[in-house]
C-alpha cells in the first residue's frame, strides 16, 4: 500500500490535478469547473477538534520529514499537498460524481438533500478511532478509522442507496465497509533513495499509525455537498454544504 510515483486519483493524474512553478516549484491546484456539480454526502471531521488538530500536526511532522521540499531553481517547492484540516472528511455516498454525472433539477436536488436528512436523522452519532495510515498507490496519505460505537458505514451507505435511487451505480468508495479520510498528497519522491519514494511513503504511513493510531473521534453530522469545482474539497475548489445531523434518540447515558 506504498506508492513509488503517484498515478491518479479517481481517475485523475497529479498532471490533471496540480500545476508547478518552474521556477520555485510550488504547487497550485488546477480546478477543474463542473457543469454538473458534484453532490457528495460526507462526514466532516471538525477543524478544531483534539482529533483534527493532533492530525494536522503529525501529518506536517511526518511528511515533511520523509518528503522534504524539492523542484523549481532552488529546490524549495511543495513535495506534499496537505489537506485543509477544516475540510477533514469521510467519503460516503455520491447522488452524482464526475466520473458519472447525474443532472438534476433544483427541486430533484431539494429532494436529495431531503433524503439525505432523514437517512442522517436515522442514524446514530458516530464514535471512531484510528486504526493505521496508509500511503495509497497513487500517492494519498490517508487515515483508516474503526467505528466503535454509532452509525455501520455499509448501513449508512445502503439507507442512501435506497433514498436516492438515481444515483450512480458504481460508487467513488467502492468498498462500502471502509471508512477513511484523505490527510494529504504525495506530489513528488525525494531525490534520495533511487526507488520513487517507495521507502519514504513506507516510513512515513508507519510513523504515522504509530503517532495517530488510537486517535478518537465523534461524529455528530453528515454534510451535503455540492462541489462546484473537481475534487473541491480536496484541492480547495467552490463548495457549498448542508447539514445533515444525525439523530439525538440513540440511548446514550
């Protein structure tokens, strides 16, 4: 689960996905407008939360230990695409994605955020910790969670399927069981080592479950999302979200 060159993300390469200054070798995202907007249900980890804030650190930590900056005149560009703390997140459902667009009219998507509360509303607040971090072949970094207590993923996933039965048969989280959430990017190997970073991305997922495994979290609402831009979230494109809380009737103390 180690990468030596980053390939794509949802079918999309790092060439598609960021732009280079030749010069300083900064990374600048490249969005990407959608004429159908991605609309996404997900599970927002909040910015400031002990678990977001303790992520945040040890991700820069580690990261920038194992890919130190490289590229442009003077070696000093970005070898790494940290994810925006504020917009930690869990994949869960997409009513449409960029890869199958599914137009919809204002009223269709005021019925889908209709259904996506309810299925919320149904559902538990949910109680998970980390279990490891793994560096995906195409070069995300990102945290794999358990849930201890609160909403199943496969549950929540099929009470979606059946709320919103036009959305795209196949799925961008293909596993409905997985709960992860993406922490950064790999942009680019260290020039030591001679193996495309393969044994820098292998360190780095190591110290990181090391430092964040154990790391707790609860989860009290699900987000709506349009993504006005491809990966809006991820890159820092346009967005705009809607709350979906999950129930207060579940039997805690």
């Amino acid at each position: 689960e180690t990468t030596s060159t980053p390939s794509t993300t949802q079918g999309l390469s790092i060439a598609r996905l960021f732009s280079f200054d030749q010069r300083t070798g900064k990374a600048s995202a490249i969005l990407e407008p959608l004429s159908i907007p991605v609309r996404a249900i997900v599970v927002p980890l909040p910015g400031d939360t002990s678990a977001a804030l303790k992520i945040k650190r040890e991700t820069r930590d580690a990261l920038r230990r194992f890919f130190p900056p490289a590229g442009g005149d003077f070696g000093h560009g970005d070898s790494v695409w940290f994810q925006d703390s504020d917009l930690f997140h869990f994949s869960v459902f997409h009513a449409s994605h960029h890869l199958a667009p599914v137009p919809a009219s204002e009223r269709e998507r005021a019925d889908e955020l209709d259904a996506a509360r309810r299925v919320a509303a149904a559902a538990c607040p949910m109680d998970v910790v980390v279990e490891r971090v793994v560096v995906s072949p195409s070069g995300a970094v990102m945290a794999l969670w358990n849930v201890e207590a609160g909403a199943e993923p496969s549950a929540l996933r099929a009470a979606l399927r059946a709320a919103l039965p036009n959305a795209p048969e196949k799925q961008i989280v293909a596993d409905r069981v997985i709960w992860h959430s993406t922490v950064a990017r790999l942009l680019r190997p260290p020039a030591a080592g001679g193996d495309g970073g393969a044994a820098a991305a292998l360190a780095a997922q190591n110290l990181l479950t090391e430092k964040l495994c154990g790391t707790r979290a609860r989860l009290t609402k699900a987000w709506f999302v349009h993504e006005r831009h491809t990966l809006a979230l991820a890159l820092g494109g346009a967005f705009e979200t809607f709350d979906a809380h999950f129930g207060d009737d579940c039997g805690d103390d």
